[in-house]
C-alpha cells in the first residue's frame, strides 16, 4: 500500500540506536547532489523512520525498515552511461521480534543480483543460512532493469511512495555518517604480498602466514596484448586494453604458507613482470566496455596469454590480491593443495612505473 512519508535530509540513519543523524537543509543536500557528494534521505512514516536513501555521485541504496527497527530490505542502483542500473536486491525475512537485524543464520534472505546483459540470479536461504538454499539464473529484458539517472527530491522513483518533504533544520548538524559508498575491490596489499618473508595474520581465524615469491615461468607475448581468465575459458576471453611491447616476461607467484602447517599454502597472486621499474600507480587494467576488470573463475587456476597464441601451457594458480583474504576457503584439494581462487572472481590490475610506462 503507497505512503505517504516525509524526506529528513542528513548523513543518514544510525544502524544501532535507529535515530536520524547530521540533518540538513534541502538547500545543503542538493548543492551535494550536484557535487557528487554523499548524503542521505530518511524518509518517516510520523516520527518513525520507514526507509533511508543512501546518495553519491552514481550510486543509489534504498533500506526499508520494519516496525521494530530493523533493516529489512535493500535495493542498490549504479549509474552508467546515462542511466541508473539495477544491481541487487537482498530481503530479509525475520521469524520473531528477538531476531537480531540481519541475522543470517536466523532470517530468511532472498537475494536478487543483475549479472550484467540482463542476467539474473535469484538465490533464496528462507531459513537462514543453515536451512538450505537454492539458486536460479534467468534472463530479463534490460530495459526493465534500467531507468533514468535520478534527479534530486525524485524519491518516489526508489521508494514507490508519495514523498513530501519535511521542516528544514535551522542549522545544519555536523556528525560522522554512518555510511559509505560500498567500492569495487581495490589493489590493497599488492606490493606487500609480493615481498618474501612478510608475515600476515589472518582476520577471519588468527592463524598467521608468511609471504613466498616463486617463479612459475615464462609468458610470450607475440602480439602484445594480455588475456587473463581461467583456462577453461580463454576462447571467449578479450583482451586488456593496455598492451606491452611484444616479447617474453616472468610470471611470478606470490605464496603465503602457514606457519603452523607449512604444507598448506596458498596461491594470493600473480605478476606478469613487464619492467624491474618500482611501481608508482595501480589501476584497474580494463578490457573493451568495462568500467572495472574482474575475471569470472569456476575452477582454482588462472592464465595469461595472447590472443595470437593459444593458452599458456603452464596455467597459473591466482586467487584473491589481498593477503588478507586469499587463505580462507577451506583445507586442502587433494594432491593440488589448497584452491584459493575456487567460487570466487580475480581482480586483474595494472602497474604503472615512475615514468608512466607499464611495470606489473
């Protein structure tokens, strides 16, 4: 049924206590608006605060909030080439007042995810995370995953309710938000993981690791561009924008090994050394049409090619780029060791020397 709610504008809404934080005049949000800054809409049924609206330049997230406080659903847009895209949609279903705010071993989830080209996957867990799940991909026009870039006090077009807005405050608050801008993976650690004998401790469970560099051969190059994907793929692969003079480069493997079992290690990354130049710049290392690079991967292994050449012959274990994160997907796979990269996406990135010439 449509509401009718009232937009506060401020930093946005404060997830533990539930309370609006850092109002502001209209004038002082849209004047962010039209800088690309962040700020947020909470939008009250009465005094109590039915959804917030989380802005920045090319972003949109819209929370609903049950009765009790809890937010209950999320719905995330992106903006590309002219128009806002739908990205996700998560839906939690609480089965009691007591259940903690997104629990997921309690709360039912559903989750729908634009893939990209209209693909959709639908993943539903109606009882929590230990109470089975299932998964659906399907296919939908795009253009009912598209509309147009939102335009400031255009709330209804992410809320489907009649919004109004409230009594401006008379002086702006100045207070933290609580919120920010949720970004691609970024190249964190990189030169770190690459550095042998550099000791990490894991956040997910505290066990420690220590950093290896280990060759793993030579790439030629014949044409000059570089395809990076699982091997099972290459033939679909497209090559990376940026290019190298043709030749052969070292591919080198960064390894963490556990300190407490060093026969289980990880595979955290791999360089393509195109030139010994230190590395003054990372930045995403893009293919034609993408905004960002991540390579799909359903298997443990990665490689790099040129598209003159079939696949490298010796294909290249790559998981996660961070240290952080590359050695929590489980025990050993049999003979092969540990599958760091196993149900999960590499992030490629590029190095840019001090002169601006390609290094990683």
């Amino acid at each position: 049924m449509t509401k009718s709610l009232t937009a506060v504008y401020c930093e946005g809404r404060d997830p533990g206590t539930g309370e609006v934080v850092g109002r502001m005049a209209a004038a002082s949000a849209r004047a962010r608006h039209e800088r690309g800054e962040q700020y947020a809409v909470c939008l009250l049924d009465g005094e109590r605060v039915e959804a917030v609206l989380e802005l920045a330049a090319g972003f949109a997230r819209c929370w609903r909030v049950d009765d009790v406080g809890r937010r209950r659903r999320e719905v995330e847009w992106r903006e590309h080439k002219g128009l806002l895209y739908f990205v996700r949609m998560r839906e939690w279903t609480y089965p009691d007042a007591e259940t903690a705010e997104l629990d997921d071993e309690r709360a039912g989830l559903i989750e729908v995810e634009h893939r990209g080209g209209g693909r959709v996957r639908n993943s539903s867990s109606p009882s929590g995370r230990w109470g089975g799940a299932r998964s659906w991909d399907r296919q939908v026009d795009l253009a009912t995953l598209t509309q147009a870039p939102l335009r400031f006090g255009d709330w209804s077009a992410l809320v489907d309710d009649e919004v109004v807005d409230g009594v401006d405050p008379e002086v702006d608050e100045t207070a933290p938000a609580p919120w920010t801008v949720p970004l691609p993976l970024g190249p964190s650690n990189i030169d770190e993981v690459l550095r042998p004998g550099l000791r990490w401790v894991l956040p997910d469970d505290g066990h420690e690791v220590v950093s290896e560099v280990v060759p793993a051969g030579v790439v030629r190059l014949r044409s000059g561009r570089v395809v990076v994907d699982d091997p099972g793929w290459l033939s679909g692969a497209k090559p990376f924008l940026a290019t190298v003079e043709p030749g052969e480069y070292r591919v080198e493997l960064a390894v963490v090994r556990f300190t407490a079992n060093p026969d289980l290690a990880g595979v955290a990354a791999a360089r393509l050394v195109i030139a010994p130049d230190p590395v003054a710049t990372w930045e995403p290392a893009l293919r034609p049409g993408d905004d960002r690079a991540p390579c799909p991967v359903t298997g443990s292994t990665a490689s790099a090619s040129t598209p003159a050449m079939p696949a490298s012959p010796t294909p290249t274990p790559s998981g996660a780029s961070s240290p952080t994160s590359c050695c929590s997907v489980g025990p050993p796979w049999g003979s092969r060791g540990h599958v760091p990269g196993r149900g999960r996406r590499v992030a490629a990135w590029s190095a840019r020397g001090v002169a601006g010439s390609p290094s990683r």
